[in-house]
C-alpha cells in the first residue's frame, strides 16, 4: 500500500454491481461492515449514492489509514477500524448487512482454507442482526464454495452478475448472499439455490484431489484464480495486494476491489 497507494477497481465495480446489490440494501439507513475492504471504491461509491452509514474493516494499518485520509472531507461518516476480518472486535448484531468484494476469494487461496472459511463466516454471523445479510461478491464459482457454505450457520442463495464496466474485469461475479437461521428475510425472485449439477459436483471432487493449481483454474473458464486473487499488481478484490499479517491475510481485502 506504502508503494502502490491509488485506490483501483478489478474485480467488478459498482456499477456492475448496484441493480442486484438495491434490493438487498433495504433502505439507505442500512449499517453496513466492509469487511477486507483496502483500498477499494466500492464504499465510496454506496456512500455517494446514498449509503452513509458504512464502517471499512482491513488489518492493514497502513491502507486504513491511507483511506481514512482520503475519505475525512468528502465522506465524514464513512469509519475505519484496523481488525482481523475473523476476530473483530465489534460488539455481537452490530450490522444490517456485512460485505465483501473478494475476501471470501483470498481466503480461498490460502492453505488452511477450511479453518479460516470456518472461523470467518462464524464471525459473520455472530455481528450481523438475526434480520440481516451477509453479501459475499465473488469470482468463485458454486463449485468451488458450496462445501464451505454448507458448513456456515447461514441459508445461502446467490446472484449472477455479468461485469461490463471498461476498467473492471469483465465475466460472470457471483453475489452469495447469507441469511440467518429463521431470519433474514426470504429468498428475491431473482435469486437461486446454489445448488450444483451432478457433472459440477464430480468435477469438484475432482479438483480437491488435484490441489490448489488445479483447483483455482483461470477466469475464463469461470473457476476462481488464486494468481488473480492475491493480485501480481496488487489490484484485485477489495483493494490490495496481501501483506500476510502474521501469515495471514484475515481481513485484508485483497488487491483493490
């Protein structure tokens, strides 16, 4: 962040993203947790849209306070807190809704994935009202994170979205949306099961024999890319190339989303 500081979008920006996210959004008052949040613009944008009440998360020192510094005049409710996405220190049902561009991505990629998915979407749950959503905005298809979310608290449905903005990668995002047990609302007409054809599911076992390089394929073959997740130029995802923080990169959006 030191060295590359200028915010940037790759994967989809907010304009690819606002049709499906505005119904999700229940009202502008709405308290949204960005978790992983960087150096992105996806917040600055809900925030100009009418969003005000937005609080960034990122254990990154560094691109906190480079993005408060940037947002103090032109968005002064907009909050920064330096946290580990899975262990914040917010106070149980805080949020109306938590989101992530990318996150859940980056923690794909790491090597104790199923640990750290675990502890994540625990902690999720734990500051999102019993009425509130947890969004997950995603390259990775179904096939790649319906065994972590079958494992979560959480009743899950998606939403495709096609990417056509010029200065953000163009392709199929997925938008995994999580409701509480008994809360949450029910499911939009335009939302799906993630629920995965007989050919998918043979073809994840598949994956999961052959490793991490097989497993991550490229984006043009809509599977989710670690080489694109941790970002060569430091921008994918939400906003920043990893620094690894004691190892991990928890919280830490990845590669300006």
């Amino acid at each position: 962040y030191a060295e590359t500081p200028k915010p940037a979008d790759w994967v989809a920006k907010y304009a690819d993203l606002e049709e499906a996210l505005a119904p999700l959004l229940a009202g502008k008052d709405v308290r949204i947790c960005h978790l992983g949040c960087g150096n992105s613009l996806l917040t600055e944008e809900l925030y100009d849209a009418g969003y005000h009440s937005i609080v960034n998360v990122d254990n990154s020192d560094v691109v906190i306070q480079q993005m408060k510094e940037r947002n103090a005049e032109p968005r002064p409710g907009m909050e920064w807190e330096v946290m580990d996405c899975t262990t914040t220190t917010f106070a149980a049902k805080s949020f109306d809704v938590a989101m992530d561009k990318a996150l859940l991505d980056t923690f794909l990629c790491e090597d104790d994935a199923p640990d750290t998915m675990q502890k994540y979407f625990a902690e999720v749950d734990r500051i999102v009202k019993g009425d509130g959503l947890a969004l997950f905005i995603s390259f990775c298809p179904p096939e790649m994170v319906k065994k972590y979310f079958d494992k979560s608290s959480f009743v899950m449905t998606m939403k495709e979205v096609q990417a056509k903005s010029s200065k953000s990668a163009t392709g199929k995002h997925f938008i995994y949306i999580g409701r509480t047990q008994g809360g949450g609302g029910k499911a939009g007409v335009d939302e799906s099961p993630i629920e995965l054809k007989q050919e998918e599911h043979d073809d994840d076992q598949g994956h999961s024999q052959h490793g991490h390089s097989h497993e991550h394929g490229s984006e043009e073959h809509g599977t989710c890319d670690c080489e694109h997740a941790h970002g060569e130029s430091g921008d994918h995802g939400n906003g920043h190339a990893h620094s690894h923080t004691n190892g991990h990169n928890h919280g830490q959006g990845h590669g300006h989303d």
